[in-house]
C-alpha cells in the first residue's frame, strides 16, 4: 500500500521581493537628475557669457577704430593734443556721441622713430607716432588697439602738390611736340596707304571691263 505524503511536512512557499526601488535607490536618482540640470543650466549660462563677451569685443573694435580715422583727419602736430584724452561715454570719429553709455575710450599717442617704430623719440622733430586705443566696458578694459601714423607733410607728389593746367590737365607738364610730329606722320602714311587702294581697285575694274569688251566686241 503505498504511502502519502504528509501536507504537513511540505516547506511553505517564501514571498519573492517586492517590485519597485527602494528608497536610497530613489535618493541617488534624484541627486544624479539635479546634477545634470544644474550642469545644463551653467553650461547656457556660459555661452550667453561668451556671445556678450564677443558682441563687446566687436563693438569696441568699432570705436577704435573710430579714434584712428578722427586721428587720421588731424595734421600730424596736432596729433599729440589726443594724448590722455578720454571719452565717455565714447565717441565716433564725428565727435558725435555714440548711443552705448557703458563704453568709454583712453587715448595715448607716443612719438616713435619712422624707421624703427620700437623706439620712442622726442616729440619735436618726430616723423611717426604710436596711437594706442583703450575701450573699457563700465570700466573693465574689452579692446586695446594701437595704430602707427606718419608724417607726410613733407613728402612730395601729393594731390596737394599737383596743380591743374589751364586746360585741365593736371601736373603742369606742356605737351611734347614730338607727340604731334608722330601723329602727322601715321596720318600721312594712312592716306598714302588708302590712295594705294584705290589705285589697285581702279586697275582691277580696268581690267575686268577690257575682258568684257573681247567678249562681246
């Protein structure tokens, strides 16, 4: 007779573990998320900072420039008045003032030696100088340019030199007579060369109008 087993000594089945994270698991989730948004946020923050930082570098490039072209319309002895000379807010070389009230410029004008600009001289008796442009951003130095102009008071051939003929013409220079001789001469041969080529027409009709005759004489 066969035996039975006993329901009684059989192990109770064990529950399996609950689905779901546990609570450190869902700290750690949530600390890594933040770190990524935070990490997301300086990195726009950033770039906002570099496109400012570049928009300030470009514009102060600008009023610069503006200095050196006022610079530009000085006469060189007159240059030197701009040495220490600060604007701001900053101007254009109209010296009209620009809209942008954060910008400001610093000028120094240092006389240097023509031949070898590294070199400072004194101020009497100076062919070149040295223009050195600051633009600060509410004070905070963005752009410094510097620019080297000479003097050309002294050099000749300018347009200022050159003064018109009476025909209009300028650099008073007269006219070469051989100029007209050699234009009589190509006229002359232009027309001998065209009196020829008449001739030769003339003899070849002659002749075409003789065969004619033969023909039908």
């Amino acid at each position: 007779m066969g035996t039975r087993d006993n329901p009684r000594s059989r192990p109770l089945a064990t529950a399996g573990p609950a689905g779901g994270f546990t609570l450190v698991e869902v700290l750690i989730a949530s600390v890594l998320v933040v770190l990524a948004f935070v990490a997301l946020v300086a990195a726009f923050g950033y770039e906002g900072l570099v496109i400012q930082r570049g928009e300030e570098i470009t514009y102060g490039t600008f009023l610069a420039n503006e200095i050196h072209d006022k610079a530009l319309r000085m006469d060189f002895a007159d240059l030197f008045d701009l040495d220490g000379a600060a604007y701001d807010p900053a101007i254009l070389s109209t010296d009209t003032t620009q809209d942008r009230d954060e910008f400001a410029q610093q000028v120094a004008v240092t006389p240097v030696d023509a031949t070898d600009l590294g070199v400072e001289v004194e101020q009497s008796g100076a062919q070149a100088a040295c223009l050195t442009v600051t633009v600060t951003v509410h004070g905070k130095p963005v752009v410094q340019q510097a620019y080297h102009i000479f003097d050309l008071s002294d050099v000749p051939f300018t347009d200022r030199d050159v003064q018109p003929d009476d025909d209009g013409d300028e650099g008073g220079s007269e006219d070469d007579p051989g100029e007209d001789d050699d234009d009589s001469d190509d006229s002359d041969n232009d027309n001998s060369d065209n009196s020829d080529g008449d001739n030769d027409d003339d003899d070849d009709d002659g002749g075409w109008w003789d065969w004619w005759d033969w023909l039908w004489g």
